[in-house]
C-alpha cells in the first residue's frame, strides 16, 4: 500500500512539473522592451507634406479657329466657364439662356496654346466670363478686315485692376499658328488687337 501511494505521489509531481515548465519560458520572464523597441513595432504615420500654395501656374494662352468663332453668328452673347484637362485650363462657352446649359454641349471650344507668364495662386478667382454680342460683332468685323485665322485669348495679369484677383483675357486675332510650341514662335507671332476683353460674369458693362 505505501508503494502504491509513493508511486501515486511520484506521478503527481512529475506531471506537475511539466505544467510548469512552459511558464517558466515564457515572455514573463524576459526584459521589457525599450522605448525604441516599441517605437520600431508601431512606426507613427508618414508626415503628409501639404504644398504652399495648392492651386498655382502659370495660364495658357487659348485659341479657336476663326472659322469656328464667326460660325457662330452675328450677334451672338457667349458665356465662358473654365474647364480643367488635367495638364491646363481651357475655357468652354455657351451661347444664349443660361438656363439651357446644364442640358447642351458647350457652343465653344478653346484650345491651349503657348504658356503666358502670367500666373495664378492664391488670391485668384475663376469666376465665369462673358463677350457681350456688340464685343463679338467687333470681333467678326476685325477678323474680316484682317483675314486673320485664329482668335487668341491671351490671360490678363489678375493682380491688375479694376477686377482684382479676377482671371480675364484679352481678344487679338492673328494668322500664325497658336499650336505651334517651336523655339521660333515668338518671333513669328504677330497679333492684331481686337480691343475686346472678356467681362467677368455678371459682366461689369454688358451691350
């Protein structure tokens, strides 16, 4: 009987002992890790760099064949609202009510030209332009009397007043090619001033 008690002991404590052999091993027992360590295993977030200015450039100048501009007829009242392509802004235009455009196409389409050196940033508005009818008629007149092939909207420097801040063009005509990005083209660029420009719109004078 007390072999059969010493054996029953026996087995108690040897199964006792391989209980405890995995505390023994465990993270208990190790150093806490140090400031670094914790540092290293939980990196805080990347720093999001956020630009001076986030809207900034220089402006294009735009252009529409002559043919396209007169097409349009006499008369005609032309609404413009810029319109990002990703690389530039361009202007699209609306003749008419506005009331229909949210439904139509635009009526006008610029195209971008040679890069203007006047810029825009902060402080600047993209506010919607307009050429009155009287303003489009003295361009058709010109483009007549010159037989120009391209009408150019060449950016106005917008810390300039009357319209502060307020991103407008001035109107020239001229026969060279506006798309042609060449070395040689500012000195083959000749323009004839129209003496319009667009009016911010509501415009400042509308005829």
């Amino acid at each position: 009987m007390k072999k059969i008690f010493l054996l029953a002991s026996a087995f108690l404590f040897f199964i006792l002992l391989v209980l405890l052999l995995p505390s023994c091993n465990n993270n208990d027992a190790a150093a806490p890790k140090s400031g670094t360590a914790v540092t290293a295993a939980n990196p805080a977030p990347a720093a999001v760099a956020v630009p001076a200015n986030l809207l900034n450039g220089h402006l294009d100048t735009l252009w529409i064949t002559a043919a396209n501009f007169t097409a349009l007829g006499n008369g005609s009242r032309i609404t413009f609202r810029f319109y990002d392509t990703l690389d530039a802004f361009t202007l699209r235009g609306w003749t008419g009510n506005s009331n229909g455009w949210n439904d139509r196409l635009p009526d006008v389409k610029l195209f971008k030209g040679r890069e203007s050196p006047v810029t825009f940033g902060q402080g600047s508005y993209f506010g919607n332009l307009q050429i009155s009818p009287n303003q489009y008629n003295t361009i058709r007149q010109r483009l007549t009397a010159t037989g120009a092939t391209f009408v150019l909207f060449c950016p106005v420097n917008p810390t300039v007043p009357p319209t502060a801040g307020q991103i407008s063009y001035n109107i020239y005509l001229t026969s060279d090619e506006p798309g042609d990005f060449s070395p040689s083209f500012k000195y083959k660029f000749v323009v004839d001033a129209t003496g319009v420009s667009t009016n911010p719109s509501p415009p400042k004078n509308s005829n």
